[in-house]
C-alpha cells in the first residue's frame, strides 16, 4: 500500500508525467457507464445529473481484482486497497464512493 501512495503522490504531483499529460489522462477518456470514464490508464468517476454530485469527483486505477487506487481532489485523500476476487471489480468504485461520503461528512 505505501508503494502505490508514493506512486499516486508522484503520479499527482506531476513527477511522473508532466502535468498536461495528466490532464489529458484525466480528461480524454471515453463514458464507461453513466458517471464512470476511462480513459489513458485512468478510471475518473465524475458527477452525473441526478446520480453522483460534483463533491465526488475522483480519478485513478481499478484492478481486476477488485483492487483499486483513486484520488479524490476535495479531500486531498488517496484511497487504496483490494479485495482479491474477480466478482469485486464494480463494488470497488462502490466502495470507494461509500468511503468518499464518508469523508465529506467528517
């Protein structure tokens, strides 16, 4: 887990890829579901009418195995973890929205 937080940190901060680059990995990605995009190696999970609001905004990685990598810029807060089973790939973005509600009410 520290490894993948030294990369998202890295990744952010514009020492990986230049900054513009991971704009562009963030911005130019393609409607996977209704508030879900993809795009360059990046999952954004975007607001959507009725459905997600703009506080919940975040971008990053989802694994096949239900593993899962996002930073939410309102919070400055880096989420990771995995729960190893194929079957958790979808609830991981769940699961991260659940914790994203759970940061913006504390």
């Amino acid at each position: 887990m520290s490894d993948l937080q030294l990369f998202m940190r890295a990744l952010k901060a514009g020492t990986l890829v230049s900054v513009e680059t991971l704009n562009m990995m963030c911005d130019d990605a393609y409607a996977f579901f209704p508030g879900l995009s993809y795009g360059y190696g990046v999952w954004n999970i975007k607001p959507t009418f009725l459905m997600i609001p703009k506080s919940f905004k975040a971008w990053g990685v989802i694994g096949v195995l239900g593993a899962f990598m996002f930073y939410h810029p309102e919070t400055e807060t880096i989420l990771i973890g995995t729960f190893n089973h194929t079957k958790y790939e979808k609830k991981s973005v769940r699961f991260t929205m659940k914790m994203i509600k759970t940061l913006l009410k504390s």
